[in-house]
C-alpha cells in the first residue's frame, strides 16, 4: 500500500495594532478566540502580529490598549490578509510646566 500525502495550505495573516490616527502601537497581545482565548504574539515597531492560518474559516481576534479592548471577526484569504484593530492615542502625561498658576 503507498501512503499519500494530505497537504494543508495556509495563508500568512496580519493583525495590525495602530491609533485612530494610523499610528503603529508596539507591544500589544493580540488573541485568537480557538476554543477560547489564545495569545498569538505581541506587536512589534509597526504594531503587526503576523502568522499563518487556514484561509476562509472567520475567528475572532481581540486586543487591549490601556483598558480598552478591540475585537472583531475576520475570514483571512490570500487577497484579504490584514486585519486593522485602531485604538485612541494614549493619553500625554501633563507636563507640570505647561501648566499656568491660578
């Protein structure tokens, strides 16, 4: 008996992490809802988690900035490989010497 090969293909995906500005935010888990909640991989300087899946099944894939999380579906296909998840700028700290005496 000869033993076949069963090859699965997959497509390379990207979850990108920016500001509502576009902004890239580095550092950031982002999760994939499985059988429940996964982390996948942190941003890196261009606020881009990159991985491969099995292309036209939708997950969910989710992530937190400062309290605030981002979830949303997405069905990754060779031509469709981004998913943007955009989030506030980060609050400035207020700089004692932009502030004027009452």
């Amino acid at each position: 008996a000869t033993k076949g090969t069963l090859a699965f293909e997959t497509v390379s995906a990207t979850v990108r992490v920016v500001t509502t500005e576009g902004d890239p935010l580095s550092d950031v888990p982002v999760e994939q809802k499985t059988n429940g909640w996964a982390t996948i991989g942190s941003t890196d300087d261009a606020g881009e988690v990159t991985f491969e899946v099995f292309p036209g099944k939708g997950r969910r894939y989710r992530a937190e900035v400062d309290g605030v999380t981002k979830e949303r579906s997405k069905r990754f296909t060779k031509a469709n490989g981004v998913l943007e998840l955009r989030f506030r700028p980060p609050a400035e700290p207020a700089d004692e010497e932009d502030t004027e005496d009452a």
